[in-house]
C-alpha cells in the first residue's frame, strides 16, 4: 500500500527538488468524491494527507478538531505496558509497600539509638537489630531505585 516514509514534523516545510517530484507523482490526478469520501481509494487518501501534512506540519493539524482525539490516537501507539498507571501494577504496589516497612525499621531503629545514646556494646541480638537495620536500608534503597526507573 503506502511505502512512502513521510517526513513530517511540527512545523510545515517545502519540498526539497527530488521530494517535490516524487511528490507529485502521489498527488492525485483529480479531486474526485464518492460515497462521501474524497478520492476513490484510502492509499490515495492518505498520500495527500502525507504531503498535506508534511507541507502544514503537526502543529497546525492538532489544531483541527477536538484535541482529545489527538491525545487519544496518539495514545494507541504506546505499548500496553506504559500506558497502565504505576500503582496499577501489583508488582509495583508490592514494591512500594515493602520500600514503606523498610523505612519504618530505619525510623525504628534511629529512635531507639537516639532514645537511649547511653546504649552499651551490642549484644548478639543488637547486632542483629543493627544487621536487621542495615539490610532495610540497603533494600529500601534499591526498591527507590527501582521505583524511579
């Protein structure tokens, strides 16, 4: 069908030489209309609407209608996958809440120490408490890490 790669961009632009010849030789011969749609086929409607646009440029053409349903055609091109919310993955949701327990041991732990700065040397379970700590620091942030990717 249409082979052509358009070159449109946000601002119209002309034609370069050979452009303007291979463009012309798209253009239809005729501006005919049948069953209320310009042209005959949709390859020919859409080579004018590639050098129409390529002449007017993306700025303008936004400009024609509801603008929602530029935002929405646009959105179709995106993957399925980007275009779910990020709390709408419950892989996410799992990683956010396990990043929230983490620092709510770290605030754990930084209250006890500051609470009682007198604390003797660690016993093997204040060792384990500070291990305990370090790990929660360590994964929380990994999983903010991961959340801002």
């Amino acid at each position: 069908m249409n082979t052509l790669r358009w070159d449109i961009g946000r601002a119209g632009r002309a034609w370069t030489g050979t452009e303007s010849h291979e463009r012309a030789n798209r253009r239809p011969e005729k501006l005919e209309m049948f069953e209320g749609k310009l042209l005959l086929t949709d390859e020919d409607r859409l080579n004018l609407l590639g050098m129409l646009l390529e002449n007017v440029g993306a700025d303008q053409a936004v400009r024609l209608g509801d603008p929602k349903v530029w935002i929405d055609a646009a959105e179709t091109l995106r993957p399925a996958w980007a275009r779910r919310s990020f709390l709408g993955d419950r892989f996410n949701r799992w990683m956010l809440m396990l990043w929230c327990v983490n620092l709510v041991v770290i605030a754990g732990v930084v209250f006890i120490a500051v609470r009682r700065p007198e604390l003797p040397p660690l016993s093997p379970s204040g060792e384990a408490l500070l291990l305990c700590a370090l790990v929660a620091l360590w994964t929380s942030l990994a999983v903010n890490a991961f959340l801002k990717l």
